[in-house]
C-alpha cells in the first residue's frame, strides 16, 4: 500500500493563496462568530475568545455613526475594535442600512408577522448613494491597520433591502462604496454581497457588472434548514464557476468565498442542541475543504428566552451566557486541530462517511472524522507506528481516548459529531 495523497484544491481549483487580509486556510484563523452589540459585553468577549473564535462579525450601522450630515460619531465603534484587539479578535464590519436623513420612508410587510410597516428606504437616490459611500470610506480609513474586514450590506437579495431587493440598486452602492474605500484606503479589505443562500440569478448579475474588480472575497450566507452542511458542496462549486468567469484577468489568484452568516437554530422544528453542535464544527470543517478561509457562525448569544422562537435560539450560549453543547465543540476543534489545514479529504466507500485529513507545518498528521448519516464504522490503515499507547482520538466533546492499532487497521465508529485522530507523523494508507 502507499500513503494517499489528497488534495482538493488541486481537484476543484480552490485558491492555495487567500488575497488581502482574509485568513489563511488553517485553524482556526478563519473561525468566525456573530454578535449583536457595540459597547459593554466585556464577558461576552471574553467567552467568545476563550472558546476558539477568532473572528466578529457586527453590523456598522451609518444611522448609529453619522448622527448628524457630515458628522460621524466613532465612539462605540472604537470600544468595540479595542475590545477586540485585546482579545486578539478581528473584526468583519457590516456597512448597513439606510439613512433617514438621507432616504424618505416606505411602506414595507414584516417577514415574520406579514403585517404592514414602515422603513427607511436603501439608498438609491445620487445624494443617499454618495453619503453612504462617503461614510464608509471614512470608516475604512479611521480602523485602516487593524485588521478588518468591511462587508457591504447584509442580504441585499431579501427584506433587507427596502421596498423590495433591487440587484441594479444594490450594485451601484456596491461600486460606489468600493470606490471610496479604495481612494481613502487602498490595503482596505472588501467582501460582497453577503446574499441569503447562494442565489444563482443574483449573483450572476453581481458578478457580471465588474465588480470583482474592487473584491477581496464573495460573501454568501448558505443557510438551510435541517440540512446539514455538507449539502451545500454542489452550491459551492456552481458559485466558484460564477466567480472564476467573471475574475479580472489580472488577478494573480482566485478571489476566494466567504461564508459570513450561517447557523441552526436549536428551536425544536430545525435542530437539536447536540445537532447544532455537530453541525458547527463540520461547517468549519467543510467550508475548509471547499476552499472558503472564513466562516461566521451564526449566533453567539440566544437572542430571547422562548424556546420555540427560531430567532431566540441560533446561539452557542443561552440568554445568560450559559454554555451550549457547540459551545465545547468549538473549543474542542478550535484546541485539538490549532495549525493545521485540510489537505484533502480521504475516500471511502460510503459518501456520507467523511475523514479529512490535516496537517502542519511540522508534517503531522490529524484526522478529523464523522458521519453524514446515522452511525457507521470505517477501518482505516496507517503507515507508521502508533504510540504504545495506543492512536490518540478525542471525541468533539473533548472527551480523549486511545485506540490500539491492530492487523486490521484503525477502527472508528463514526457519528454525526466528529472526532479527531492524532496521527503523529503517521499517514493513511489506500
């Protein structure tokens, strides 16, 4: 037999490189969360460090900065970057919404309620277009250095964009807010649209306007209800298609996919609290392997204290901060596979069956290993010899054990949340 050799970045022509200030393609660097505050929160922040994240991502909201015309207001903008700094957090900013001083009112439906409302509509008009653009740029240019990541609006392709979405709208503020940027801060690191799902006509039409001219990265929120993770590789590939025909031609390397918003809710129709966890991790883990350096688990914090509310459970922590069970999975990932990367994932028979296989830079070898579907058990042969002890596998509870080797090989018993084998300088065999 002979060690295997995987390389999915090869086989789908990921980008090896990552452009601008997005992370490498190694844990956890591009581990991610979403919050929903600005000031205060301070044990927050210390939770979400102390659980493996590295990554933040917030709205930035030009009504909460530019108070008055031409005034900005930086103040809970620049605690929340240094509280972040200190925890050695970066930040992905969101640039949204509109602006009553600069769009009039309109009437708009409620998405959950369907009742009849009122908002401020999205810029569209000359004057709302170039103040938006203005005011990002000028934050682009007070946090220049610190190591964010500006992401312009937020699901411009439903509700969020009012009346109704408008693709040709939200790509002249795209463009107009990219120019900016670039004119105030060149380095500036730059993501779009961050569109709900993957939206094929959209983001054609996105794509297709030249934009990617400015972009660092194509920001999608791949959700899908009760459907794990890896049903999205078919949407992926489409995606990295779009994008690679509509790449400049000088650009030296692929412009890579950022998954910025993505999570389950624990509110007894999508998930269970154990499948919110597994799920999480393998997100991370298959976004890896996909070729997308940034993944932004969506939420933190529970948002509300009703268990059946959808929006009140998509958090790794309850309402009080309490842990939940992807709590310790992240940090038992984020711990048991800090300074590797996926290179590739090994084939077996079954295609629900997933082993990835990671390594370092000092060419050791962890595995990381679960099961699509319900409980199965795979034998795998290692070249080289495990410890006396026996292999070094920790469940993704944390919970460590030791696993002979024998004639047969290694044997796991696959589950929906994964475990990691520690491989040393060992390799997998066909």
């Amino acid at each position: 037999m002979k060690p295997v050799v995987v390389s999915l970045g090869v086989a789908l022509g990921l980008p090896c490189m990552v452009a601008g200030q997005l992370p490498a393609l190694r844990l956890p660097e591009g581990v991610g969360v979403n919050i929903h505050f600005v000031t205060g929160h301070e044990r927050d922040l210390d939770l979400i460090a102390a659980a493996g994240f590295r990554w933040v991502r917030m709205d930035f909201t030009w009504e909460a900065v530019e108070r008055l015309r031409g005034e900005y207001d930086w103040r809970g903008y620049d605690e929340l970057t240094r509280n972040l700094r200190r925890r050695g957090l970066r930040a992905l900013f969101i640039l949204d919404y509109s602006h009553h001083l600069y769009e009039e009112s309109v009437q708009t439906t409620n998405p959950i309620t369907g009742r009849p409302e009122t908002n401020v509509a999205s810029p569209r008009k000359p004057e709302s277009v170039e103040a938006f653009a203005r005011w990002a740029a000028a934050a682009a240019a007070r946090y220049a250095r610190q190591g964010v990541v500006w992401e312009i609006w937020n699901e411009p392709n439903i509700f969020f964009w009012r009346p109704h979405p408008n693709v040709d709208d939200y790509i002249r503020l795209a463009r107009a807010t990219c120019r900016a940027i670039r004119a105030a801060e060149p380095q500036a690191a730059i993501i779009a649209p961050g569109i709900s799902g993957f939206d094929p006509p959209f983001m054609e039409r996105f794509l297709a306007s030249g934009i990617l001219e400015y972009l660092d990265g194509v920001s999608v929120h791949p959700y899908r209800f009760r459907r794990p993770p890896e049903s999205a590789a078919a949407e992926y590939r489409q995606l990295r298609q779009q994008v690679d025909a509509h790449t400049p031609a000088g650009r030296a390397e692929p412009i890579p996919i950022v998954s910025s918003e993505w999570g389950w809710s624990t509110d007894g129709k999508d998930v269970s609290p154990d499948t919110q966890a597994a799920f999480l991790v393998r997100q991370q883990l298959f976004n890896l392997s996909m070729g997308v350096p940034l993944s932004i688990w969506y939420d933190w914090k529970n948002d509300g204290r009703d268990p059946h509310e959808r929006e009140h459970n998509f958090g790794v922590v309850d309402a009080d901060l309490n842990p939940k069970p992807a709590y310790r999975a992240v940090q038992t990932l984020v711990r048991e596979l800090a300074g590797y990367a996926v290179a590739g994932r090994f084939p077996l028979e079954r295609g629900s069956d997933w082993v990835l296989v990671l390594t370092n830079d000092a060419g050791m070898t962890r595995l990381a290993a679960w099961s699509v579907e319900p409980p199965s058990t795979v034998t795998l042969q290692v070249e080289g010899k495990p410890p006396p002890e026996g292999w070094r596998v920790v469940a993704g509870d944390g919970q460590e054990n030791r696993l002979p080797a024998t004639s047969r090989g290694l044997t796991l018993e696959l589950r929906a949340l994964p475990q990691y084998v520690d491989l040393g300088k060992g390799r997998l065999l066909r």
